[in-house]
DNA sequence: ATGGAATATTCTTGTAAAGGAATATTTAGG
DNA sequence: CCTAAATATTCCTTTACAAGAATATTCCAT
C-alpha cells in the first residue's frame, strides 16, 4: 500500500537511507556511519524499509548489503504522473464550487 | 521538507483525503461524511495535511473549504524523475560493489 | 441578541514507534 | 573449536500520535 511506503519515508533518517542509497547498495555499517547513528538502529530502520518494499537485501558473508528497489518508487511515480492529468481541470474549480453553495443555498431558503 | 510530506500521507485517512480532493475542493464535514469519521478527527488531519504544505483552505462564511496545493506534489514528482536517471546507471552496480569488496578483503590480507 | 450549523481546539487515554543498552546470531580466519 | 567482526533482535523507557468526548468559536438567519 502507497501509506506504508509513505509512512516509512516519514522518518527522517529513513528518507535519509533512500537519498545514501541512490548512490549505489551499501552495507549496513556503511549506512550507520554516513548517517551517524548506532548500528542497531540502522538496522531497525532497514528493516522497516525492506518490509515496506523499499529495500532488498543480499548477504555476502557477514555482511548485509541493501540497495533499492525500483518499483515502488516507479508506482509512486505513476501516481504522481496521474495527479497532473487532473490539475487544471478540477482542482481550480473553486468558483463553481461555490456557486454550487450558492445555489444549495437559495434551495434552502426557497423551502422556508 | 519531504519527510514532513511523506509523513502526513503516511496516515491512511490522509491519504485517503487526498485521493477525495483530486476530485475538487471540499467542506470539512463532506470529507467528515466521506471518509466516515467524526469530524473533529477529519479537522485535525485537514490541519496536519494543511501544516505540511499539501492543502490550503478557504473560508465561506460558516465553512472551510480545502483543496490540494500543487507544488509539494510537483516537487515529490520532481524527486522521483531524479530517481529515473540514476536508475540504470548506479543502482544495479551490486557486482561492481562486491568486487570492491572483495579487493579490500584482499589488502586486508596483505597486511597480516 | 439568540439559536443553530459548521468547524476548530482541548483534554484525556490507549497504543505505536524510536532510541539506548545489552545480547544473540552468523561468518570467516586462525 | 575459538575469537572477532558484522548484523539482527530483544527489552526497556520515553515520546509521539490517533481517536473519543466535550467544549469553544465563528457565522448566518431570525
């Protein structure tokens, strides 16, 4: 679901991790010492990232390296791109909006 | 900021306010209706929408009517087009990255 | 001025989420 | 096997957040 993407980017250090990564798949201690955090925490970060979709993960040895993955940006994308199809046609609308209060209004009153 | 963004639509009902209002602006009370929630609740996730840059509102007599801003969209829109470039080109380097790997493991082993 | 409608704000409470510290797990190397 | 490095997980505490109920505010019509 686009929310729990959206709440995962929420979080500061989380939206962080995405911006390191577009530079290419990193470490887990990598990223906690670009971003000046505590191991630990990267790793819960991460894993709330992966479990949003945003991350895949491959073990080498010791270490975990997380990149990310395209999808769910390229959906958010889409969604975005749909928003511009309807920018100038509805959303400016705010004159008939009223006049259609208006109108309610005059309904209104011609009952009374 | 994006992350101030991501985390008001991180919450389903703003999400979902947001998908209403790509329709056209709306009162306090029909978004209350739509969503089927109360409609204090409806007003402090219209404030927080609001706080974050996403909606701006317009007082008629008794209502308030909301509608979506367009910028922070065009600037998340913005964001993810400068995913797009780099995609292809450094995202996927996870060979390049374990050869890197693998070569630090090498001098690491030199110096023993 | 009074009452009612639409909206915002406050207060409280339950729950989720974040950071810290400590510990468990996995893996390579000796 | 044993140790050290890299990472994950657990437990605890504090903070943030959402919903509910009640109340305040603003505006219009009478």
């Amino acid at each position: 679901m686009k929310s729990t993407m959206m709440k995962a980017l929420g979080e500061p250090n989380r939206l962080q991790i995405v911006e390191l990564l577009r530079s290419g798949p990193l470490t887990v201690g990598e990223i906690a010492e670009s971003l000046e955090i505590r191991q630990p925490q990267a790793s819960k970060h991460l894993r709330i990232l992966n479990e949003a979709g945003i991350l895949e993960v491959q073990a080498v040895a010791n270490r975990r390296i997380y990149k990310l993955r395209q999808e769910p940006f390229q959906e958010l994308d889409d969604w975005l791109t749909s928003f511009q199809s309807i920018w100038e046609e509805k959303l400016d609308r705010l004159d008939a909006y009223l006049e259609e209060l208006q109108s309610k209004k005059i309904d209104q009153e011609e009952k009374s």
